[in-house]
C-alpha cells in the first residue's frame, strides 16, 4: 500500500511537471512551534524539506505545491515547566493548492492551503495548513524564498519525545506556527 501511494505521488508530479508553466524546486527550513490547546505543553522543533510548486500560467496562477522532508523535535515544554529534550525525527511530506501573485520582474508572493502529514510508520499527524511567501529572484532561475506557515492538527497524536509523551490523547487541537527560508530553482 506504501508503495503504491508513493508511485501515484511520483505519476502526479512527473506529469505536473510536464504540464506546468512555471515550476519551482528547492529545499526550506521550517522552524516550527506546536502548541497543546488543550493542556499548555508546546514542542520546538524543524522541518527540512525538498519541496516544489508547479503553476499552470506562465506568470503564476493556480497550481499545486508538494514537498517530503523531515521533522526533528528539539525540546518539549510541559505547562509545570518541565523540559523534555526530543530525540525521534519523524517523515513529514505535504500537498496543497497555490495561488503565485507575480508583483513585480523580480519578486512574487504566493498563497497556499493544503494538508500535511508527519509519519514513522503510520500516520501520527495528520494537519491542515496555509502558508503565505513572498519569493525574490536572485539570478535568472534562482530564488530566495521566505514566509510563515501557520495550521492546525485534524486528527492524530504526536509521538514519544525521550520518556514523556507529547500530546498523545487523540484529537487534542494542536496548533501549529512556522517562519520558514528557502532557496528554489525556477523553470
């Protein structure tokens, strides 16, 4: 079944690829902030990831992002003000609607929403998000990108961090922030 999901993940990018206008690959650091609605305990930790952009209008327009990385907790804190120092790095990957506003020759802003998904070996999150980028062109196909992400969790628990467990009830809203910087190739 894994294997299966990531051909049909590899067919649709090949074929956006083959029918985008415009597209974009390149990689992002994500540093993110969990925060527990339900009872105060927040986790820091970053994303990296290898993510891309197809648009199906030569200037921008509607299209599709995607992008597979990792997701690296670095600390927990609990509302007693324990600290947990995480250890597990879990597979995140993503897939969402864009919107690219080209505002000027050398500068776009773009507009996202789309669903994200962090993983060991099942699904342990499972979140909804939007994202907002304003990306500079810095040569002919080269950009520098960077913006915030913002979303929330739709179902699943996050997992073990050392010897505590990090929101593990299922369905605890979770909270999600996250500036990001990147670097994309432009075709």
């Amino acid at each position: 079944m894994k294997k299966a999901c990531i051909l049909i993940l590899v067919a649709v990018i090949a074929i956006m690829n083959l029918s985008a206008a415009k597209g974009e690959i390149g990689g992002t650091l994500y540093p993110e902030v969990f925060i527990s609605t339900s009872d105060g305990s927040t986790i820091l930790g970053a994303v990296v990831m290898a993510e891309g952009a197809n648009y199906f209008g030569a200037d921008g327009g509607f299209g599709i992002e995607y992008g597979i990385g990792g997701w690296f907790p670095l600390a927990q804190f609990a509302p007693d003000g324990n600290e947990f120092i995480g250890s597990a790095a879990l597979l995140t990957g993503k897939v969402g609607l864009a919107y690219d506003f080209p505002i000027g020759e050398s500068f776009d802003l773009a507009l996202s929403l789309g669903l994200k998904v962090r993983t060991i070996l099942i699904v342990n999150l499972f979140d909804i998000y939007g994202t907002v980028t304003a990306s500079f062109d810095v040569g002919e196909n080269v950009a520098v990108k960077t913006g915030i992400t913002a979303g929330g969790a739709i179902f699943g628990t996050m997992p073990e961090i050392g010897d505590q467990s990090a929101f593990t009830t299922e369905g605890v809203p979770i909270v999600v922030v996250a500036p990001f910087v990147g670097v994309s190739f432009v075709y």
